[in-house]
C-alpha cells in the first residue's frame, strides 16, 4: 500500500481546459514535496480530461477521477475530500495558481492544534473583465480582509470567530478556497461542503471549523485567484441571483440558529449585551427573503423549492413577520439581505 502523503491537492474541474494546465503545473511545482494531486472531473463537456490525462502521464503523484454524471460545484469538492488520502487538505480551482512555496510557508506556520490554515491571495483580472467588477473585487478584499477583522496575533481563537459569526455570518473573510489549507480530520469532525449554498459554501465550511477550532493566519499572498466572466462565481451570479445573494444567507442563519455545530455561535450570541437572539434573526431573515422572491427573476420558484426542502424554515414562513423595532443583530440580518438584493 503507498504511504498516505503529508498533502492532498485537491482539484475539482469541470470545463476547465482553458486554465486547468497552468492550474495543475503551479501544484505539482511547489517546493514541499510530500503531496498528491487528486484531480476530480465533473463530468465535463470540453478538453478537460484530456488536460489531466496529460498531466497525469507526467505526474506520478497525480490521481485522476471522473464523475459519470455532473454532481455541481460543493458535491464535487466533496468528491475531492472524500477520494485525498492526506492528513491536509489544499484545494485549488482550475481558475488559479498557487506560489511555489505556498505548502511550504503554510504548513509551517501551522500549530499542532491548528485545523484551518489561511494565507493571502491576489487578484488577476483577466481582460473583458469591467472598471466596475475590478472596483467591487478590491472594495470586498479590502472591507472583509482577514487582517482588518482579527488584527492581532496570528493565532485566531475560535472564540473570536464566533463573535463574529453573530453579526456578520456571511462576510467572507477567509477568500476564496485556494488561499486556505485544511485538515482532513477537521471536515469528518465538523461535516463538509453544504450543497444547498448557491455561493458560500467555501466560506460556510471555513466558518464551522473556525468557530469550533479557530484558525491560522498566514499574512502573505500565496495563491492568485483569477477573476473573469465564465468563472462559476460568475456564472451562478447571472443564473441563480437569488438564490447567491439571499438564500446562502438565510441558510447560514438557519444553521446558526439550530445546528449544532454552531453551538458555540450561540453561546457567544447570549452573551453579548444585550444578548442577541439568532431565532428571532432568522424569523427576519425568511421574513425578507420571502418578500424579496417578488424582486428578482425566478425568486418565486426558488423559495417555493426552498420551503418544500426546508420544514423550519417552512414553518418559519407561516408565522408573522417580526414585529418592529428590531434589536441590532436583527436589523444587521435584515440590513443584509437588503443590501444583497440591491447589489
């Protein structure tokens, strides 16, 4: 049997064989050498296998799987986990690339107790790509950098995210998946990627081991990410616009409100003066994201869908809107969704 590696690289693809070859040279590049490459095809439709065929022919490392049909964005990335034999877990997407020596600096930086590691990333934007989303990208990085929201040492506790899980659960402070280093432990202890986010599924898994196990802050940009028009961000913000900018949200509060690997949100949440009651956040929350179904294309049928899947939240929506005027943590959920529908 092959001795398991330090690392597992982890790379879901699906319709990637414009970037999918640069993406798998800047792993298999890195200076820490004890890792495999777990390469996950979605099903695709393009050159993609043929991508990872030739690099496995020249990558020993390198463990080539395909879906027989397509299992969408989360349920792959959880392919991914479930196929990696590493104690650590390095996703990278087909889109981006990975310094030299990010395995190296991160693992270093990591402590025995430490479960989540995240570094820095860049931002590249590719041409077609507009004045204004470049304006948005910079703005976002710059409002929910990890620095600015946990200044201090690099050592995070899990005290200190679940503080901040209170009032603002969906601000994605962490980056995107190709800037954080994980263990595999961490997601048999805590779950793994959720499906039903449409888009904050990487920051929703991030904030669940967080919150438990703290976290690990590396201050150097060691991944790039590429941000063009046919990027899957991209493409569920044109697709699926409500179900990215208010059902994720309303499904983060669900699980802060009742899952228990959020326990430790609440007991942070009881204690803040005055206490904020994240039940009554979440009766704001489905009471906004049902009157804003009105507002966008296909939001309708999406919340009819959600409520079939979802029975709290279904028996959230027969109650009566919470009365005004709100506390501050349920007017910070309603501020949010607001905002979402006006992005």
């Amino acid at each position: 049997m092959r001795r398991r590696p330090l690392v597992s690289v982890c790379v879901p693809a699906f319709d990637g064989a414009r970037t999918l070859r640069r993406c798998l040279e800047s792993a298999r590049r890195q200076t820490f050498r004890d890792l495999e490459l777990v390469v996950v095809d979605d099903a695709s439709a393009d050159a993609t296998p043929d991508v990872i065929a030739d690099a496995a022919r020249r990558e020993t490392r390198l463990r080539a799987f395909r879906n027989a049909g397509r299992l969408g964005m989360a349920a792959n990335w959880n392919r991914c986990a479930a196929l990696a034999r590493g104690t650590w877990l390095k996703f990278v997407f087909q889109d981006d690339l990975l310094d030299p020596d990010c395995l190296e600096r991160m693992l270093a930086a990591a402590g025995p107790r430490d479960a989540l590691v995240v570094a820095r990333r860049r931002l590249r934007f590719e041409s077609g790509v507009g004045a204004a989303v470049k304006a948005e990208y910079r703005a976002d990085a710059r409002e929910h950098d990890l620095r600015r929201r946990f200044p201090g040492p690099s050592r995070v506790s899990a005290a200190r995210v679940a503080r901040l899980m209170v009032h603002r659960p969906t601000d994605n402070c962490v980056g995107e998946p190709s800037a954080v280093l994980i263990r595999r432990d961490a997601l048999r202890r805590f779950g793994g990627f959720d499906p039903a986010l449409a888009m904050l599924c990487d920051w929703e898994l991030c904030a669940r081991v967080a919150v438990n196990a703290g976290l690990r802050r590396v201050d150097a940009p060691l991944a790039t990410f590429r941000v063009h028009g046919g990027s899957v961000s991209a493409a569920h913000r044109r697709r699926d616009r409500y179900r990215a900018e208010v059902l994720d949200g309303l499904l983060i509060r669900e699980a802060l409100a009742c899952s228990p690997a959020y326990a430790p949100v609440r007991r942070a949440a009881r204690r803040w003066r005055p206490p904020v009651d994240l039940r009554a956040a979440l009766a704001t929350a489905v009471s906004e994201a049902r009157r804003l179904a009105r507002r966008y294309p296909g939001g309708r049928a999406a919340w009819a869908e959600l409520l079939a899947r979802r029975p709290r939240l279904a028996a959230a929506a027969r109650r009566p809107a919470p009365s005004l005027p709100l506390s501050a943590g349920l007017r910070r959920a309603a501020l949010d969704l607001l905002a979402a529908a006006n992005h």
